[in-house]
C-alpha cells in the first residue's frame, strides 16, 4: 500500500476560504520572528467540511507546559472524517510555541500569555505574539474551546470554567465530559475573556496535570468534544448527556497556609470536604506539625497542591462550593443529526 504523503503547509495567514473542503489541512502560521530572525509559526491541523458549518476552534498549551490538550487534538482529528462533516474544526495543539520549546508556562519573555490577550501591535515579544495569534487564528472562530492543565506543582480534576450565566457558555460547558463545573466570570486579559467579549462563546476546560498525558481524562474531554460537535450537527449522532453526576459550583477559591514548612495536603481530587475538617498539616524540619490547616466552608476539591515544600502563604487546596439549584435535566436541541 502506498503511504499517503503528508503536505504541511506554510502560511502568513489563515484564510478558511482557500483550503479545500472535504479535506484535512496541516498548516503551519508565521506569528511573530525569534532573536535569530527566525519566525515563530504555530501549528494548525483544519479539518474543513465538506458541507456549510460553524467554526469551532481548539486551542492548547497556551501555557507551554499544559499538554492534555495535545493527545486530546490529535486524537480528535484522526475521528473526524471531513467528507462527511459540516463546517470546519480548526485545532491549534500548540499555542504558546516558545514555552513549549522551553517546556515552561510562560512565554519566553517570562510573561503569561493568558493575562495580557489580545495583546498589542507593538510591544513586548509576548504582547505581539498574542495579538497576531488573536488577529490570524482566533477571530475566525464561531466558538472555542480553550484546553489547559493545572500549573506546575498542583494537580486538577477534570473541570470547566465558563460563564454559566450565558447561556451559550453554560451550553458549551453542559456539553463536556467534566467531573466539576465552575462559574467563572471571565477575567480580563484571558483568551476566554476576549472571545465572550468579541461574541464567540468560549469555555476553558481543565484536563488534570501539566508535564503529563494522563489519558483517562484525555479520553473524557474528548467524548465531550465529540458531543458538542454532535450538537452543533457538525457530525452525525446523538448528543448525550454527560453531566447527570456532575458537580455545579457557583464559585471557587484557594485555601493558603498560614505556616511554612513540609506540607502534607490530605483529600483527594474530586473528595466532598466538611466546613473545618483538617485538610493539610504543615510540619517543621523536625517533623513537628506547625499548623493544621482546616476548610473554613464545605465543598468539592477542584485542585490541588502536591509540593511538599511550603512558604507560608502557599496554595493548599482549591475548593468549589456548590450551586444549590438543580441542573437542568436535558440540553436544547438534543436531537440526532442525520445526513
């Protein structure tokens, strides 16, 4: 058998309307030039239709370090075949190019490329990369979904964050896979904040560690991918609802010791926790426990701290609080798509 050649093409811009329909493109788009003169391209795998759709875009590893969403990708687009789908996927596996390369979080200028979108014409490195990667790749998203991890030293359930009280947000976010869901209103500076700005519904989905390819969860994002494609009719099939046990928080936030030392953080991902049960013990170099660190409220644990070297001050846990209504029993439009 002949092995099929892959073609990767290189690009200054992505222009939707040139690639062929009913086809899978590999494209690589120049962003921004290195110290060398040499351009940073961001690599994108579009999957174009062979019929009239919308545009969902994936983005991952925006923080360099964060590669769930890499597998997830490549996974997605080996499922999908493009003659047989409406509209077009346009997946970025690796957003953020120089952190990756350095395998850090951070742009090379040492900046978070989620707290300064759509960055600037002119400016820091960081900066102009983020607004070329806003302005050649993300505008012409109808939706997006923005992939990540949790940071280093920390480790994260399968979570959504999304702005439940819009309601194609809430949608995107009913449509996954998740353990937890989060309201989070969007955060200036953040991908997800400027999309919602700019009319493009968008949700951050949180897929366990960074450093790591844990493919459990990686599975799981990707079924509820594959539902919300089903959703929008871009593939045939039944959406599912995937929520039944999942964990609606109206709000979140971190518990911090108050004591350095050696810490030791107690629940689970995912463990229900009680209003002033003993969550971490900080000790001393002498193994004597300096501070037991207790939940002021009860909640679900949404992430984590797992580095036992502890200022005072650090992050413990990150705990959800519950929403009190019920979640909806059913999502709009949960109809199978027949060619």
């Amino acid at each position: 058998m002949k092995k099929e050649v892959l073609v990767i093409k290189t690009k200054e811009d992505l222009k939707i309307s040139s690639l062929k329909k009913g086809q899978t493109h590999h494209v690589l788009i120049h962003i921004t030039d290195n110290s060398l003169g040499v351009p940073w391209r961001v690599p994108l795998i579009v999957v174009n239709g062979a019929k009239k759709g919308p545009i969902v875009g994936l983005t991952a590893a925006l923080h360099g370090n964060e590669l769930n969403g890499i597998p997830t990708i490549f996974k997605l687009a080996k499922q999908i075949n493009p003659e047989k789908m409406a509209g077009t996927l346009v997946m970025v596996p690796i957003s953020n190019v120089p952190g990756y390369l350095m395998n850090q979080r951070h742009f090379s200028d040492n900046v978070d490329l989620n707290r300064i979108m759509p960055g600037k014409a002119s400016g820091l490195p960081s900066s102009l990369y983020a607004y070329q990667f806003i302005n050649k790749i993300v505008k012409q998203f109808d939706y997006l979904l923005d992939l990540h991890t949790a940071s280093h030293g920390r480790v994260n359930s399968l979570y959504i964050r999304a702005d439940l009280e819009n309601e194609e947000c809430r949608t995107l976010a009913y449509l996954q896979n998740p353990q937890i869901i989060v309201q989070k209103f969007d955060s200036e500076g953040t991908l997800r904040g400027w999309a919602n700005e700019h009319n493009i519904p968008a949700i951050t989905i949180e897929i366990g560690n960074s450093n790591a390819f844990q493919h459990n969860l990686i599975d799981e994002t990707l079924e509820g991918v594959m539902n919300t494609l089903r959703f929008f009719k871009m593939i045939r099939g039944k959406v599912k609802d995937l929520v039944q046990d999942t964990i609606i928080c109206d709000h979140s936030y971190w518990i911090y010791s108050k004591k350095g030392g050696i810490v030791d953080v107690l629940p689970e991902l995912a463990d229900e926790i009680e209003a002033g049960q003993i969550i971490a013990r900080v000790f001393d170099v002498f193994g004597n426990v300096k501070e037991e660190v207790k939940a002021d409220r009860s909640g679900v644990v949404i992430g984590k701290n797992v580095r036992p070297n502890c200022d005072a001050g650090t992050r413990i846990i990150h705990l959800g609080v519950h929403l009190m209504d019920p979640l909806p029993k059913n999502i709009p439009g949960n109809e199978e798509f027949v060619e």
